[in-house]
C-alpha cells in the first residue's frame, strides 16, 4: 500500500487517471464529475483547539472575528477543509486570516500543540489528544458538521486489495 498526502484538489485528477485507486476525503459539496463515485463513510465535527501556550483561551466564549486576534494555523487552501471552513466563516461575514498553512493535517496538529496558535481540527481524529495536549475553543457560532467519504474512479476496475480496504473503511 502507497499513501499519498495531498490536498483533494490534487488528489481527485490523479484517482481520474488512475494513478490513485482510492481517495479518502473530507466531502464537500463539490461535484467530482460523473466519473467518480462518492461513498460516505462517517459523520465528523470540527473544531477549533489550542495548545497549552494559547491554553488559558479555553475560559471565553470566542467569536470567529475573535480568532483573528490570534496566530491561526490552518489548511491550505485547495483543501475540503479549508473550502468547509471558508464558506462556514464567510456565512458570518468573515475572513479567517492564518499566520501558517499547512496542506498536512498531521502538521496542523503538531504546530497547535506546540503552540503557534489555533488549529482547526476534526475531533473524531484527534480523541487521544483531546484535553490533553490539544484543548477545544468555544466558538459561539456552531460549525456544523460533516462527512468523510471515499472517492473512486468508475473508469478504472478495484484491484482485491483496494475492495478489501474500502470494505474495512466502510465499517
């Protein structure tokens, strides 16, 4: 197995052309083309978080205008991520502006905890770090939540093990 990391926007002409047998991505409501299958897999929740550093955030109520005050460390754009956020903070009239972008989630979470400001993460992904090493913002407006799916080509035919790792994915 070869994984590849990579913004979606990368990542869907590589599965068209089948230089890629799966995406797993954070789903959107772009369309992909008639010639990629979209399955959901699992609903998920983002969140904004904060290293020990930025700790003492945790005690306010926060506003998205809030988050500006402070270093953000974000998704880059191109992401599903980032196009979920950007479109979730435009519908309350803002403008998320990061200090970092990162195209790796695993980045973006390393940077939080270490402390280079708020990160927005998905908390499904991240139960183990949860107020331990990363601690959840309240943010008065409500991000709602969303779905991982997994993409595939209907021009190129699942080898075995491809269909055995959606099948695990899908459980």
């Amino acid at each position: 197995i070869k994984i590849v990391t990579d913004i979606t926007e990368d990542l869907i002409p590589q599965l068209k052309n089948g230089l890629v047998d799966i995406v797993i991505l954070n789903l959107n409501d772009k369309n992909y083309g008639n010639d990629i299958e979209i399955f959901r897999c699992k609903e998920v929740h983002d969140t904004f978080v904060v290293g020990k550093k930025y700790k003492e955030l945790t005690k306010r109520d926060l506003s998205l205008k809030d988050l500006n005050d402070y270093p953000l460390v974000l998704q880059a754009k191109g992401s599903n991520t980032r196009e979920f956020l950007d479109t979730y903070t435009q519908k309350y009239n803002v403008t998320l502006k990061p200090n970092i972008e990162l195209a790796s989630y695993a980045l973006i979470v390393e940077f939080t905890k270490i402390g280079f400001g708020i990160g927005y993460i998905t908390k499904e992904y991240q139960k183990d770090t949860l107020n331990k090493e990363l601690f959840e913002l309240k943010i008065k407006e409500k991000v709602p939540s969303r779905y991982i799916a997994v993409a595939l080509s209907r021009n190129h035919i699942p080898n075995f093990s491809t269909k055995k790792l959606i099948e695990i994915i899908m459980k």
